[in-house]
C-alpha cells in the first residue's frame, strides 16, 4: 500500500522524460542496487524501452563512453550517498542529461542533484540488524518493474511487439510459431473420399504415419476424420466387415480443426482440451477444404509445450 502511493507526480514525471527520450535508458548502480539495475534494464528492453546497466566504477575508468547525449539516467542508490555515482554526476551533467534517482533519502546528495525522485525507503530491513538490503532492494525491484509497465502501456505495446523481441525459448515459440510453420502439406496430408473402402483408407492412414485420416466430399470439403479410437469401435461394430465399409460409416463428422494463421500454442490448447493428437487446418479463403495438418509431435519438436 505505501508503495501504491508513491506512483504520484514524480513517478508519471519519471515514465514520460523516459517515453521522449530518444535514446536508451543508462541504469546505475553498485553492489546490489546493481543487481536490481541489471534487472530493470533487462524488463525495460524486453518491452520495448531500449536500456542498459553502466557499473559506475567502469564508468569512471572509460564505459561512461557508452553513453550519448540522447540517453537518460536512472540513478539507484538507497543511502543517496554511493560515492561511484556522485562522482559522476559532473560529467553526466556536461552532457546535458536527466537524472532520474530511486533512493530511500530524500535529503540526500543524489537526491539532491536529480530531476526526479522516486521514494524507494523502506522502514526496516528484512534482516534481524536492520542492515542487509532485503526489503529496500525489493521495493527498488518493483519501482522498476512499475516504470516498464506504465512505458508499455503509454507506448501501446502489444503482444506481437513482445513476441518479436523474445524469439528464443519455449515463451518465444509460443508467441511467435504459427500452425503453417508446423502443419504436414501437400502429400503429407492423410485423405480420402467418403466412399473409401476402409482397407485403402486404413493403407492412407499406415502411410502417412499420423494415425488419423481426413474424409472429404467429392468437393474437397472436409466431412469427418478417422483415428485410431474410431477403428476400435468400428472394429467391434463390423468385425471382419470392416475393410469392406465405406469411410464415411466409420468417421467421427464435424472433426476439431484450427486456421493456419493461428498461434501452434492455440493448437496445443485445443488437443489438450479434447483429449486428441492432431488437427486438420484449414483456410479461411478456403472455406472448409484442409490445406494442412498438425500433430501434437510436431508440437513437441518445435518445443511448443
């Protein structure tokens, strides 16, 4: 609650030097207000804000040559007395730019030298001595995390943005792999007619090694699909009669399907909730003719799930 009440003037003063800036946000800090740094950085270029981590004792020694006259700094400091940074500030200052500083003293040197300042104190530590930067390093966590969430949203930063700057990973595939990048094509494509005589459609299915075939009308349309579970039930159904039943006796109508424009992940959903293995994929241009067909594999190949 009392860091619900700091997002004030000051905080939306912060999100919008950062919003104009037309260069990359620099953040600055030593031991493990550096680690939160590096943090905040992290989750302002994952969304959009271009930023880095400046270690300020590297900075003094030659990496302060990293930064133009176009950045903006965030300055963390919980004391307001880290001496690495003040150092700085003269030089950060000649270059024209904004400071904006997270500390936990407001009376502080730094403090006293930024543009902006955001309230990071904390009223003890977590630790039993008051000493160890536990809670205050939380808060400074959250700020940060605050800031990068009110930029996306001022920027309107959307999913698809998102996707393309995390292309690695089991996120990234989920986000970014569409059901035509895995679907099986072309010849790939297990089909038959409705009037099939099961034992070539049983060949179809051996063939092409999904365990599952498409039954279509004659006008390409899809009718129905044949698994592995509907040969069960026909098989006691039929008995021995069965390789000589049309296809269209044994098929399950109106099968599960998904557009090749959709996410694979939203595929997997669909398999997931209906207890199947694959999905006969369609066009919208198409209508109801399958241009395609994914297999719960091909998910996992892709490291979907």
């Amino acid at each position: 609650d009392a860091l619900r009440d700091r997002i004030d003037k000051e905080f939306s003063m912060a999100v919008d030097l950062i919003y104009e800036c037309n260069g990359k946000v620099v953040l600055l800090g030593i031991g493990k207000s550096g680690l939160i740094c590096k943090k905040i950085a992290a989750t302002l270029a994952s969304t959009g804000t271009p930023a880095f981590f400046l270690h300020p004792a590297e900075g003094v020694h030659g990496d302060l040559g990293m930064v133009t006259k176009d950045d903006i700094i965030i300055c963390v400091s919980n004391s307001g007395e880290t001496e690495e940074i003040i150092t700085l500030i003269p030089i950060l200052r000649r270059l024209g730019l904004k400071l904006i500083v997270m500390t936990g003293k407001k009376s502080s040197t730094l403090a006293k030298n930024g543009d902006v300042i955001l309230d990071i104190s904390v009223e003890e530590e977590a630790c039993p001595w008051d000493l160890v930067p536990t809670a205050s390093t939380t808060v400074t966590l959250v700020m940060g995390d605050a800031l990068a969430v009110a930029l996306l949203k001022k920027k309107d930063f959307k999913r698809d943005d998102f996707a393309l700057l995390h292309p690695g990973g089991t996120l990234g595939k989920k986000l970014i792999l569409n059901v035509s990048d895995l679907m099986h094509t072309g010849d790939e494509i297990p089909l038959v007619k409705k009037d099939t005589l099961m034992k070539f459609a049983l060949l179809e299915m051996t063939s092409k090694r999904l365990g599952v075939t498409g039954v279509c009308e004659e006008n390409g349309n899809l009718a129905g699909v044949i698994t592995d579970g509907d040969l069960r039930r026909a098989l006691e159904k039929f008995d021995q009669q069965l390789i000589n039943k049309e296809a269209c006796k044994v098929m399950t109508e109106n099968p599960k399907t998904i557009n090749r424009k959709e996410l694979a992940v939203k595929a997997l959903n669909i398999m997931e909730h209906f207890s199947i293995t694959s999905l006969f994929v369609l066009d919208k241009e198409m209508e109801k003719r399958p241009v395609g067909i994914i297999h719960l594999h091909d998910l996992l190949k892709a490291g979907v799930v």
